[in-house]
C-alpha cells in the first residue's frame, strides 16, 4: 500500500520515501514506493510529474492500493529516495480543477445542467453540459459568477467517507461512482461532489476563469474554458493582438468593431467590383482561346480563383474541342477539362502529380491538383502539357 502523502498536504513539494517495487515491462521502468506526494492520473486530470532522485517521473498510475511512478531509468528496492513535484504543473493542475468545480457548480444552480465529462488537456479545459446550448449572454453571466467566487476566497474544503451511507445528508451535486474511501471536494455554497484530484485550499488561488467558447457537442454543450496563468496568457495575448489592432485602424477598443464592419463592408464592394472587371476580362481570354488553333490551351494565371478557370474552361468547351490546362499561382491549384474523346483528365493527373510534389485527381473530363510551391505547380503542368503532346492530340 502506498501512503498517500498529497491527500495530507497538497502544498508537499519534495519529501522521503522508499522504493517497495519495480516493474520493468514494454520497454517502461515502472517503480512503487512506501509513500508519494505524486498523484496519480484520474478524473479527468493527468498525473503529476516530477523527480526521484533527480531521474524523471513522467507519469503516475494508480494499482489497486498501490501507486506506481514511471521512471526514466531503474532505482534498485529498498533505495531511500527523494521525491520533488513539478510545482507549476501541480498548481496549474489544482487551478484547473478547482475551476472546473466552481464553473460546474454554478452551471448547475443557474441551468440545472449537470456535468457529463472532464478532460484537462495541455492548453484547454473542457465540459460536457447536458444542455442542447447556452445562450452568449448567460455564458458571460456564469463566467463572472464564477469569478466572483473566485475573489471571495472560499475554501475549499476535502473530506473522505468510508462508505457511502456517511454522505446520505451531504448535497452532492451528482452520485459518486465509488462506495468506499469517498474523496468529497466541497466549496460551501458552490459544488460539492466526489473527486479524486488536487485542488487548492482556498478558491482564490485560482486567480482567475476564462470561458473562451461554448459549443454545441453531441446534443450536449462543450464549454472550453482556461484558469490561473493559462488564462492570464491568453489574456495578454489577446491583449497585444487588440492593441495592434487599435494602431492599425487607428481607433480605441470601443470603436473597433465598428470600424472592422466598415473595413468589411468596404472590402466586400471592392471584391464584387473586382468580380466584374474579371468577368469582362474572361469573356475577352475565353474568346481568345476559342480562336486559338492548337487543341492544347495551356494558361498560368497570377490571381484567378480556381472556380474562375474551370469557368473559361466551360465556356472555351461549349464553342469548340480542346483540353484546358490552366493553373492559378496564387492559388497554387491546377485544372484540365477537356471534350476529347479518348482523353482521360484523371489519368493524366494521377501519372505525374506526385512527382512533382502535388495532389489531386479527378475523372475523365475534368481534374484538379494543388500544390504548396508555384514551381511545383508550373512543372507540374509542363509535364501535363508535354503528355498531352506525345499523344498527338493536336494532330
């Protein structure tokens, strides 16, 4: 049985302890000592990590009564060892948690919407609500709720029961899934329920929550939120981003929005006035093409969308036979259309696209490519073109 020294005090930092067992398997050294201050991965949060004897732990597992800590290499048994946690990945983790049962808690007093999965991931926090949504504006109210608990430092309070009849007048928020050795986390008039992670003492020491989206998820809702220095992070980065923003437009925050909406309302007229000076140019290359003699039209394009192309190329095709091989370099995309019988579109690409660090396809009349490099896709087209050729379809 290993003593479980983070459940008496979560702020244990470095302590002693003895390795009772090794196991090495698949490569893996795994060691379990009389007593951890590691807690082990469960209930949506990862194991802590940390040194023994100054040789790695990166990750911990519970066995039954025992826990066990994965090693970067072997420590003999009955070795006197010294433990130390990776203090900030311990801290962010109890942030995190603690956060994740004020944001539940409220949740469940405000929406009566209960919690249906946690996961603690390397940037993001999600939870499930079973909830088919959640309007913006309760989203916000909940997020400062939240962080007014938060500021009122409440503590935050830890208890374990035997077995599950001592908590009979105790107001879980949802039904333990254990019925011995109970871990209940309480923070008084917010959330209690049954928990095996670390938390702080205090609520304050959360610092803050951000909620960052609310989506829908599976019929539920999936809230991604961030808490302690996570969310200061993305705070200053958001930040920073906003201040460039203001110098950019040269307008203060208030105004910004507005401001974006006319820049896009400006942008929009442009893009369509563009679209129509690009319409008359095409009516002009496509009339071009069609009076071309050669049964191969080869074009480049600096800026033409690929959507655009594959229009002359309808239009080159209903007045006369040819094979339209046109390719946008600001795109990077490639198409071949063509009404030549026997020509096979897809064919030709699947021949010679890979070669020239490209993907695509497509069937016997039209294909598509695209490529990461404009000289990819201009050999990548030469090569076409030189095919089409050695088959003497201008012949």
């Amino acid at each position: 049985m290993t003593t479980r020294l983070f459940d008496q005090d979560v702020y244990l930092k470095e302590a002693q302890a003895r390795v009772e067992a090794i196991e090495e398997k698949d490569g893996k050294v795994w060691v379990v000592l009389d007593r951890t201050i590691f807690a082990p991965e469960g209930g949506g949060q990862d194991a802590d990590h940390g040194w023994i004897n100054g040789i790695q732990v990166s990750d911990v597992r519970e066995n039954g009564e025992m826990i066990r800590h994965l090693v970067a290499e072997p420590i003999l048994v009955g070795t006197e060892v010294t433990m130390k946690i990776d203090w900030e990945r311990r801290l962010d983790h109890m942030q995190q948690h603690c956060g994740e049962h004020l944001l539940s808690g409220v949740i469940y007093e405000r929406l009566k919407g209960n919690n249906k999965g946690f996961h603690m991931g390397a940037e993001v926090v999600t939870v499930d609500i079973d909830l088919p949504s959640i309007p913006e504006a309760m989203v916000l109210e909940i997020e400062a709720e939240v962080n007014r608990k938060i500021q009122e430092n409440l503590p935050v309070e830890i208890r374990i029961a035997d077995k599950l009849e001592e908590l009979v007048d105790v107001a879980l928020r949802k039904e333990p899934t254990v019925e011995t050795d109970i871990r209940v986390v309480n923070v008084p008039g917010v959330d209690c329920v049954a928990c095996c992670g670390t938390h702080p003492s205090r609520t304050g020491e959360i610092g803050i929550l951000r909620i960052l989206r609310a989506d829908k998820y599976k019929g539920m809702t999936r809230i991604q939120f961030v808490c302690g220095m996570r969310a200061v992070k993305i705070s200053t980065f958001e930040h920073r981003i906003l201040r460039e923003l203001n110098q950019q437009y040269s307008t203060e925050s208030a105004g910004l929005v507005d401001r974006l909406t006319k820049e896009r309302e400006k942008n929009s007229k442009l893009e369509q006035e563009l679209k129509v000076y690009q319409i008359r140019d095409m009516e002009v290359m496509a009339a071009e093409l069609i009076a071309e003699k050669q049964m191969i039209l080869s074009r480049e394009f600096e800026t033409m969308e690929s959507g655009m192309m594959m229009n002359l190329a309808k239009t080159v095709l209903k007045e006369r036979e040819a094979a339209c091989l046109f390719g946008s370099l600001s795109e990077k995309k490639v198409v071949l259309m063509h009404n030549i019988e026997g020509l096979h579109a897809g064919k030709s690409f699947k021949e010679t696209i890979q070669a020239a660090n490209g993907r695509g396809g497509g069937g016997a009349n039209s294909a598509q490519g695209s490529f990461q490099e404009g000289e990819d896709l201009k050999r990548f087209m030469e090569q076409v073109e030189r095919m089409l050729n050695s088959e003497k379809i201008d012949k």
